[in-house]
C-alpha cells in the first residue's frame, strides 16, 4: 500500500497538482462503471448457469423434452405436419423476398394493435355512464334539541301520535340517513295498521350534530317521540360470530376489500377516513357494493340496477353526507366491529341469578317476591333470505341457537335488499306478523274538555262577590 509521501510524489509525476485530485463526480462516476461491468458479468454468469443446467443433453428439460425423449417422439410427427403446413401457407401470403419470421412477427404486430383498438372502442360504447355529482339538498328536517344541547334530525310517517296504535322507530344503517327507512312503503299501508313510522339520523350523519359515542342520542327518547318501540334490538352479533368459531362461516364470503376494511377498522381506525373521501365523500355518486365492498346475489344485484333504488340511494347517500365529515363514518365503523359490552346471549329470557349467602336467601323468603327474569320479553322475529351474501344465512342460525325463542323467517330465492326494499306484498306480510290484523288507527277522541275549579277556589270568589255587593249597597 502506498503512503501519503508516496501518493504526492505519484501525482507530481503526473503532472496533477494535489489540489487538484479526482473530484467527487469522477468518483461516482467510475464507481457506476464498475458496478456496471460487474452486472455484465454477474449476468453472463447466469447466463452460462442456464446453458450448463437447462440446455445441454444430459439437463432435465432435453431428457424429458428433448427430441429424443418419449414426449419429442410423441410430438415430432405433429409438429412437423404443422410447420409443413405454414411452410404451404407463407407461399401464397409472405412475398418471396421477404423473411418468414419477419414477415409473421409484423402480421402478429398488427393484428394485436387492431385487436386492442377493437377493444377501447368497445369498452368506450359500453362503458357506465359518467358518475353524477353529489348535490347537497337545502336542510328539510324536523329536529329536536337533547338534553346537552346537541340536535336530532328525525322523520315522522304515517298516523299522528294520539292515533297510532303502534309506534316504530328504525335506526338506519351505515352510509345512509333517516330517509331510508323502510324503501318503498306506503302510507295507505301505515294508515291501515295504524302505525306511526319514526326514523331519525345518528349522531354526526344527516342534519344531526354531535359524536356517535354519545350514546344517549341512541337510548334518549324525548316526549316528543316517547311511545315508540325499537324494531329491532341494538346489539353487535359479528363480535359474537368473530370469537365463537362461526367467524369462517361469513369471513370466506366477505371479499378482500371488505376484510382489509374490518382490519383496519379493529386495529388503524385513522386510514379509514382516506379510503371514505376516495369513494363517497369524494363528490361522485356510485354503487352500494362497491363502496362498502359488498358481495351480492343474482337478485339483489337486479334491484340495485334498477332506477328506482337508484335514485333512492344517490338521495339516502347525499342526506347522509351532507356535513362532508368523515369521523362520524370512522367512528361508526369502530363501533361495529367493537365488543359493546353486552351481546345475543344477554336479550335470552332468563331467570335472574339470586346472590350468593344466607343473608340473600332469608330476604328472598321474608320478602315473598316472584321469580324475577332477564331478557327480552317480547316476541323476536328475523326475516332471512337464503340468497343473501352480505349476511349469510349461517350468521342467522347462529342466533337462532343463542336465542331459540326468536321467529327465524327463511325466504327462498329472497337476497340482502328484496324482501324489504319496494315491495308491497312483502311490507304488508311483515306488518300482519308484527301487528296481527290491521285495524286502522284508534278513533278521535270527541269529548270535550271542561275546566275545573277547585272549592276553595270557588268559596273565596264567592267572598269576594259578596263583599263587592256589601260595599255597594
């Protein structure tokens, strides 16, 4: 190795002042040549590899491939009819002084680019209609003011309140509004059971402020619309087919896109508001299966083409995203996937477990009180459509077992949508399980209200007129 002395006296016989020496350029510069030429190398090297192992007569592809190995020999007699038959065909297409190879290779060339052209035009004459903007409607809901001063957009149908004879509230689903409701029904259907219909919009969706963890906008009823029944009950089943071994039963049927979304709504909530402002907060209207990565049947993906779903969800979806807020949506998908803190099991009638002790069994005898019970005491129905592929029926007989006192409603050739998106016959069978025969609303009430006086009231008046009268006199 030389040393620094050495290195000078070596540059001043080249005439190179030391000041002078390579510059940082010329270094990367030969560095790229010599990474350059050991790439050459590395790849001839591979090269010669391939030719050593693959190519030469005793490699595994010439022993079994080959043309004197059994499949060669199986493959030779055709092969050379074929190549006597091309031979036959260049004679009347490829000119004489042209090369066959190069002739066929631009021939190829040109029948791929016609074919590809081909193609655009016909995706372009195809192709769905260009995506329609979003339009945001002016407000048109009734609200009413919570107790912490937060507002609840909601929509009244049907018969008034001092008429109906049943009430319904139905929370909507995610991406939607209180417009949603039940698709397609009638009022006259309402008018003849007497049932007045509430929808109302979730905290942060629609024209209703404040976070959907505020959970007393769910369970706070206000008198304005006390009387009113849930249609179904708040719980979480996925959380319970997740942790039960049922999750494989509706996990191989969620598409990938779905189960990346479940993924990073249980552990990275905080990208889920990019993939939203990509899709339906992006400005452009689109279709229910491709923005929440749904799969659907043959019928359900009949309705959603239909123009009267159509422009009901493009309105459902432009009420829900009237605020142009993205954490709502983030934080309802974390509540979906979320354990609540009560599940199926809890909605099971059962006897209530009395303490442990002899202290609880003496107040239990003393007392005299009846067997108290947990649950839900009323009548549980499901309608399940066996064609439906975003709920599975395995998802409903899972809550069949863990409630077998709950209606299970099997509906053949019926998907995720049909039975309860416009259609009348089915909106009239679900209100007769509900409600029995319909009996329209209750009668108006005609009595006449007449003001009462307290006695005391009327003694001290009647005072009162008496000493008037003296003091006239």
């Amino acid at each position: 190795m030389m040393g620094g002395e050495g290195f000078r006296t070596a540059s001043a016989a080249a005439g190179v002042a030391p000041d002078k020496a390579a510059s940082f350029n010329d270094v990367v510069r030969e560095f790229m040549k010599g990474l350059l030429e050991m790439s050459v190398e590395f790849g001839r090297g591979c090269r010669d590899v391939v030719r050593q192992s693959l190519v030469t007569e005793d490699s595994f592809l010439v022993r079994n491939f080959g043309n004197d190995s059994y499949i060669g020999r199986k493959i030779k007699v055709p092969k050379d009819n074929v190549l006597r038959r091309l031979r036959l065909f260049n004679e009347y297409l490829v000119p004489e002084d042209k090369d066959p190879l190069h002739a066929w290779s631009v021939i190829l060339s040109v029948f791929l680019l016609a074919l590809a052209v081909l193609s655009l035009s016909i995706e372009y004459d195809t192709a769905i209609p260009v995506a329609k903007n979003v339009y945001i409607h002016p407000p048109s809901a009734d609200r009413i003011i919570l107790p912490d001063g937060r507002y609840m957009a909601y929509r009244e149908q049907g018969v008034p309140a001092d008429r109906a004879r049943f009430s319904i509230i139905i929370p909507h689903s995610f991406l939607s509004s209180r417009l949603s409701g039940i698709p397609g029904l009638k009022a006259s259907l309402l008018e003849e059971f007497g049932v007045r219909l509430l929808t109302y919009d979730l905290p942060g969706f629609g024209y209703s402020t404040g976070s959907v963890h505020t959970w007393a906008a769910l369970r706070y009823i206000p008198d304005r619309l006390a009387g009113a029944a849930m249609f179904a009950p708040m719980v979480n089943p996925y959380d319970s087919l997740m942790n039960r071994g049922e999750r494989y039963g509706i996990w191989e049927k969620w598409t990938r896109k779905r189960k990346f979304m479940y993924f990073l709504a249980r552990r990275f909530p905080k990208f889920l508001s990019y993939f939203y402002r990509q899709s339906f907060l992006s400005g452009k209207h689109g279709q229910i299966d491709q923005w929440l990565a749904l799969t659907l049947g043959r019928r359900d993906r009949a309705l959603i083409e239909d123009p009267i779903y159509e422009e009901f969800w493009q309105r459902d979806v432009e009420e829900s995203i009237r605020q142009g807020n993205a954490k709502p949506f983030v934080e309802e998908a974390v509540l979906q996937v979320s354990n609540w803190g009560f599940s199926l099991a809890d909605l099971k009638l059962q006897k209530k477990q009395r303490g442990k002790g002899i202290l609880n069994l003496i107040k239990f005898f003393l007392s005299g009180s009846e067997e108290e019970y947990t649950g839900f005491l009323g009548p549980i129905h499901i309608w399940q459509g066996m064609d439906d592929k975003v709920v599975p029926p395995s998802m409903t007989d899972f809550v069949h077992r863990v409630l077998p006192s709950a209606a299970v409603h099997k509906l053949p050739y019926e998907g995720h949508f049909t039975y309860l998106y416009f259609c009348d016959e089915c909106h009239r069978q679900i209100f007769t399980t509900l409600f029995g025969t319909p009996q329209g609303p209750l009668p108006v009430n005609n009595t006449i209200e007449v003001e009462q006086t307290p006695l005391d009231d009327i003694q001290v008046q009647e005072d009162a007129s008496t000493q008037d009268d003296f003091k006239t006199d």
